[in-house]
C-alpha cells in the first residue's frame, strides 16, 4: 500500500464537482461492497483509497498492489460524501 500525494490528494477532492467528474471522466465509488462490484465486474480501476482500517486484501486479486493508496482517515473524509467513510 502506497501513500497519496498531497497534488493526488487535491485533484481527486476535485471529483465532488461534478464539473471536474464530467471533465476528467472520473468518478469516486465509495464502501467496499460497491469496489467489490467494479472489481468482479471487470471494470478500470485508477485508484483505490483506503484509510487501511477496513480493507479487506484478500477479496482484492493479484496485480492491484499498485493502485490501492493509503491516506489518513482525516484525508479520506475530505474526498467522501460519506458521514463514516
């Protein structure tokens, strides 16, 4: 699990505009059963941002090493609309 960068960090708090979703392409996909589901479904996958307290590894297959990132529960609450992300 690597760490999110500080630039990383700001750009993805960009997503809760939709303009920036709809200009990026991108959106954010919060809980785990929700990236549970891009995950079985095949479906691309940038980044998956943890705070490192729930995720669940062993659900997650081989070769998504390098896209899970690490950041501090207060970073996380920044980039959810979650009340207990």
């Amino acid at each position: 699990m690597k760490d999110l960068t500080r630039k990383d960090l700001k750009e993805l708090a960009k997503l809760k505009i939709k303009k920036y979703r709809k200009e990026q392409k991108k959106v954010i996909i919060e809980g785990k059963r929700a990236v549970q589901q891009i995950i079985d479904n095949n479906i691309k996958i940038d980044k998956i941002i943890t705070s490192g307290e729930n995720i669940v590894t062993e659900n997650i297959p081989d070769g998504f090493d390098d896209i899970i990132f690490k950041v501090s529960r207060n970073d996380l609450t920044k980039l959810t609309s979650s009340e207990n992300p």
